[in-house]
C-alpha cells in the first residue's frame, strides 16, 4: 500500500515502515540473544542526533545477568517484572547529573556553555533529563533500524531503581528498554495516533 504522503519523504517506504509505520511496542521476545555488538551499531548511528548545546547526558546500563534482571525487577510494576525477566536484552538508560562537566570537549565553540549549568542543580537536571529523553527516543528508532522491537517502559520506582543502581547519585534513571526479536504475538495493537489537523495550529 502507498500511503499518501510518502512522495513528500526522501526515506523509501520500506525504511518508513520499519522505523515508523510497522514498529509497534512489544512485550515479548524470541531467545535470540542481543550481542553489544550490535548495540554499540545503533549507538553509532543514533549518537549525533541533536540536543541542546550538543549535550549528551544518556548513559546505558544493559542488565544482561539474571542477577542484575533481578535486582531490578522488584522495583518495578506488576505488569512489567515478567517480561523484562524474560527480554533477552534490559537497557537501563539513565542521565548523568554531571553531564555538564564534558560540555568543553562536546561544544567547543562556546566555550561558556558550561558555566550555564554549573550553579543551579535544578537547571541542569531539568536540562539533562530533557536531552536525554531526546537521545532515549532516538535510540529507540536505532533499535528498530537494526531490525529488533524495543519495549519501553516508565513502570517502576524511580527512587527504588536509582537507590540500587546509582546510590551516588551521580545518574538518574530516566525509562527502561527491553530489546530484542519480537514474538510471532509479541506486539502491542496499535494505539490511536492523533491526525496532522488535530495537533496542527498555523498562524
């Protein structure tokens, strides 16, 4: 089928369907492992998708053990602890408080960038947890660019999650992102997405 408004993009339809139109959120997964290979590829590919002052706050923690799967399963929702035990692959993905610290070496070309986030702490973890929920999503499109289905999830406890992982304090959880080959029935039904007119204002 060709949808309308596919002329207007340069992505070839097959590509647009794969990342967007086909993608569905998923619950469960096949056992075919997800090696760091792989995941080190869709980071490569998602990496220079843009943020503010270029900030680059996301940090992955892959929880690939039963062990760690455990440690995190007790801090989130009912509906949720089952079918993260069994994804092949748990992003953690988390947001350095800090992140404000490498702003010199990633913005260069203002080199007071950093002073803009060095005084008020709420400034910069609204900052931080705003950029990288834009790199969260667009590795989410790089999951599905690699060909696997990704389960996001927002169901836990986030002082929970952040007092096992990070009790420093240094990073705070921001969603978790099972990954992995999705079941022959694994796939959520698509949800009602708003149309163009009913989100658009011109003025």
């Amino acid at each position: 089928m060709t949808h309308t408004t596919t002329r207007r993009l340069v992505l070839d339809e097959t590509a647009q369907d794969l990342l967007f139109r086909q993608a569905h959120t998923v619950d469960r997964f096949t056992d075919e492992p997800v090696p760091d290979d792989m995941v080190r590829a869709v980071h490569d590919l998602v990496r220079n998708g843009p943020t503010a002052f270029n900030q680059q706050p996301l940090r992955l923690v892959l929880l690939r053990s039963p062990q760690s799967r455990g440690r995190l399963a007790r801090h989130l929702s009912r509906g949720n602890r089952d079918k993260t035990v069994r994804a092949p692959l748990t992003a953690l993905l988390a947001v350095d408080n800090h992140f404000h610290r490498r702003l010199p070496e990633q913005f260069p070309q203002f080199p007071g960038a950093i002073d803009l986030f060095t005084g008020e702490q709420g400034v910069r973890e609204r900052s931080a947890m705003f950029n990288g929920a834009l790199q969260a999503a667009y590795f989410i499109i790089g999951i599905r660019a690699a060909g696997l289905a990704a389960g996001p999830m927002s169901g836990f406890d986030e002082d929970g999650v952040n007092g096992e992982f990070f009790p420093d304090g240094d990073l705070s959880t921001l969603l978790l992102v099972n990954i992995g080959r999705p079941a022959p029935d694994g796939a959520r039904p698509r949800g009602p997405r708003l149309g163009y007119d009913e989100i658009r204002t011109t003025l």
